[in-house]
C-alpha cells in the first residue's frame, strides 16, 4: 500500500483552488480520499509534496495533512500487527475492527445478543462472569492482557470470593467462549491461546447424583395429599410426575408446552436450552395429569399447563421471569414431599430427570438410548445423570475377591 499527497489540478472550484487528496495505490489499484483542504495550484511543489513557503496559512494546511497522513499509517501498522492483509477494505470499511477492543464491552454486545435472541439464562450467567471479571480488573482490560497467569490470578480472587470449584468452572468456561469467539471475529491477534495451558475442565468436580428409585416414585403416586396445603402441593407432585413419564422433560419446556404440540399419542417440542427438536410417546400417566389441566375452550396456541399465559407473557423476557418464579414454588413444595415420603434426596424438577435416566439404566437400557432421549449432544452429558454403580452391586462383586 502505498500513500501520496497530491493536488487534483484537474478540478479547480470558483476561487481558482484544486482539492488536494492522497491516493492511495493498492495492486496496481488507486483510491482518491479527500482532505477537505485547497489550495491555488502554484502554491504546491509536486515534487517535494508540500505546500510551498509563501502559501498564506502554510503551517496550519501542512499540519493537517501530516495528521491525516499519520492516522492512516497508523492503521496501516495496526493492520500488520494483527497478521490481517493490507487493502482497501481492511484500510476504509472496517477499521472498527483494527482498533483496540475491551474484554468487557465485548461481553456486553455478547450478552445484549443473547437477551435478542431470548436466551435469558445464558445471559444471566455471562452477566455474572463479566460482573466478577469486572471486580477482578476494574481497569480496562484488554484480550491482549489475558494469559494463563491472569486466568490462575482470576481463580484466587474467585475462590478468595467463596465461589465454589463447579461455579468457578462455569465462569471460565464462559470466559473460554467469549475468548474464542473474538479470536474468530478477529476482534485481536491472538499470539497464543491461554486456554491452552489453563484447562476450564479441572474445575468441575463431580455432584452427588440426584435420582431417587422407581419405588419412591410409586409412593410419591399413592401418597395423600395434606389437609392443609399451599396451591402448589399437588401441581408441583403433578409436574415431577409429567416430567419423569415424559423421557425427563426440562421445566421449562413443560411450562411452553402448546395445545398444538400433541399430536395423537406424542408431544413434540424443541428444547430450549439446545434448540434441538424432541418427541415422546405420552405414558398413560403423562395423559392422564395433562387431562386434569385441560380446559375445554383452550385454543390450539394455549400453553397446557396454567403457568404461562400467551395473552400475558409475550416477551422471552417475560416468560423467564414467570417460569423462574413458579419454579421456585413448585421445588419449595417438592422439598416438602421429600419431607413426607422420608427420602434421603430432595426433590426437584431436576431429580425427575435424573431419576428418569438412572431407571432406564438400572432396567438396562443403553446410554446411547437414554442420551437420545434426553437431548443430549453426547455421552458424557448423559453419564452426569446416571448412578454410578450401585453399592449393592459393588458388595456382590466383593465377594469374589478371595
């Protein structure tokens, strides 16, 4: 690329003036770009690119074109820094992206997108890693500035914060992402990958399993329901129960469960954590409690159970907030089942899914199966929700030790 000052001769205004521009040449292409600044023709020397000594506001004209000259150079240099190619539409359409880009505005249009697109719990979870990473380095920080010693600095003040190891993999993996998606968008020159070095996944430590047995979910069936009660008591046994004949259904997913979405004997939906589109067979059971809630003037595009309602909640904004607050309910109310029934597991809406995928297993489905009827990406997700063996297997298999 090369620059040169020059005086458009060719073009004189009514005050007798040429424009002088810099054109610039590229692969044998040329491109004018005006300064805004003219001069009478004999005030310039062409060979020397300069305005001449005896030109009336000389020093103010050639300062302006020593600053437009050195802006452009500069971009230029920055250009070659990130290993990006020097051209025309690097140098004049996108020289946003040449310049120097903060870790947290980054996040901010990260999370701005995600709230558009109503991803809302992930939102949530990139606000609470930009919010501690903020807390961490109040001065702005660069992509450039994160290294492996940075990120072994970011875990001490976490855990210097009481974050636990499962949360602290949570905002590194999401700081991972955001890291490898400005490396795509070429938003820096990424030298070398910090992420490399510092692995995300040693943080994760492993959960107890929450799963309760087959026969628990038989006595949470037969139970009777308390005189006194919240109007949740048996909405949220209802919800378990869906849950567990429905292949595991997230909450979420049964609270945006449609009229519209039962066809014959099955549901259909997409998951709303993944997008992926999901079927099941309704059990007999599933049917029977989506019977209790049925109303007989819903319409096709009504939500089957009252925790949404499509007049009210329009907004993906909305709907999380409603779904969040009836889910709070419904585990207080299932705590309070676990209390009754004298289980060792609290439950949850969760342990309806876990408790679906340890049955299957327990009963000998393979993983692959019950990994497909969950939704899930692949097999390591799934092992999360699965038992280990169980202890009285593993006694069994103590007695062939002598």
């Amino acid at each position: 690329m090369k620059i040169k000052v020059v005086l458009r001769t060719g073009k004189i205004n009514k005050q007798g003036r040429s424009p002088l521009m810099l054109r610039f040449t590229h692969d044998r292409t040329t491109k004018f770009v005006a300064m805004g600044l003219s001069i009478e023709p004999h005030y310039w020397d062409k060979d020397a690119e300069m305005i001449t000594a005896d030109c009336p506001d000389r020093a103010a004209l050639q300062s302006q074109i020593d600053s437009t000259l050195a802006t452009f150079r500069k971009k230029i240099q920055r250009l070659e820094a990130l290993d990006m190619e020097v051209d025309f539409t690097n140098l004049f359409d996108q020289t946003a992206k040449c310049t120097p880009q903060l870790v947290d505005g980054y996040f901010e249009r990260q999370i701005a997108a995600m709230k558009q697109a109503g991803k809302i719990n992930t939102a949530i979870k990139y606000t609470a890693t930009r919010t501690s990473l903020v807390k961490f380095h109040p001065s702005k920080l660069r992509f450039e500035e994160i290294t492996s010693n940075l990120l072994g600095d970011f875990e001490t003040f976490l855990r210097g914060k009481g974050n636990q190891s499962n949360s602290i993999a949570t905002k590194f993996s999401v700081l991972k992402a955001v890291y490898n998606k400005a490396v795509a968008d070429k938003i820096f020159l990424c030298k070398e990958n910090p992420f490399v070095l510092y692995k995300v996944g040693k943080h994760w430590t492993q959960t107890r399993k929450r799963a309760i047995h087959k026969e628990d979910i038989q006595r949470l069936m037969q139970a009777e329901l308390p005189v006194t009660r919240s109007p949740y008591t048996n909405f949220a046994r209802d919800i378990f129960l869906f849950s567990y004949f429905s292949a595991g259904i997230n909450f979420k997913d049964i609270a945006t469960l449609r009229y519209v979405d039962m066809e014959e004997d099955r549901i259909f939906y997409r998951r709303h954590k993944t997008g992926k589109t999901m079927t099941c067979r309704l059990h007999p059971q599933a049917k029977e409690i989506i019977a209790k809630y049925t109303r007989s003037e819903a319409m096709q595009e009504d939500y089957i159970f009252p925790i949404l309602d499509r007049h009210v909640h329009r907004t993906e904004q909305q709907i999380h907030n409603r779904v969040h607050k009836v889910l709070i309910h419904i585990n207080r109310e299932l705590k309070e089942w676990s209390k009754r029934l004298g289980l060792a597991t609290n439950l949850t809406t969760y342990v309806a899914r876990h408790t679906y995928a340890t049955v299957l297993k327990r009963s000998g489905v393979s993983v692959a199966l019950i990994s497909e009827s969950l939704g899930h990406s692949d097999l390591s997700t799934t092992q999360i929700y699965l038992d280990s063996f169980e202890n009285s297997q593993i006694d069994a298999a103590m007695q062939h030790l002598l």
